[in-house]
C-alpha cells in the first residue's frame, strides 16, 4: 500500500503543537517517486498514530516547493 511505504520513511517537516486535536505535524514520504504529506499526531504511547489527513502535494504544485518540503509563498 502506498501510504504505508510513505510513512515508513517519512521526515516530519511541519509541527503543529497548538493544533486543537492534539499537537500533531506534517510528515512528507514517497511511494516509490510520489510524494505524500500526511498529517499526524502522536498519541502518549509513540507507537500509537492518529492520522488526521493524508493527500498527494504534487496535485498542487502552486503551493508547495519542488522538493515538497516547504510552502511557497
């Protein structure tokens, strides 16, 4: 499954700590060449994840760098 070899080795690149939910951030992962952003909490036991969204940001280039890791602005 795609979303699973993306979070497999995935890099958090945005902190949320102040997120109603729960502190949470957004990790960015690849499916073989297809980038995928999730956005995650960690619940107290770290094994345990809460995924909140999950979307592929190359379907919108004009908000995210070619590399995926920052927002344009």
């Amino acid at each position: 499954m795609e979303f699973e070899e993306a979070l497999i080795r995935c890099d958090m690149i945005e902190e949320y700590p102040d997120d109603p939910r729960g502190p949470s951030c957004l990790a960015l992962g690849f499916a073989g060449r297809r980038p995928i952003h999730a956005v995650c909490a960690v619940k107290v036991d770290p094994d345990e994840v809460l995924i909140i969204t999950v979307y592929d940001p190359s379907k919108r280039p004009e908000k995210w760098t070619e590399d995926y890791r920052g927002r344009k602005e």
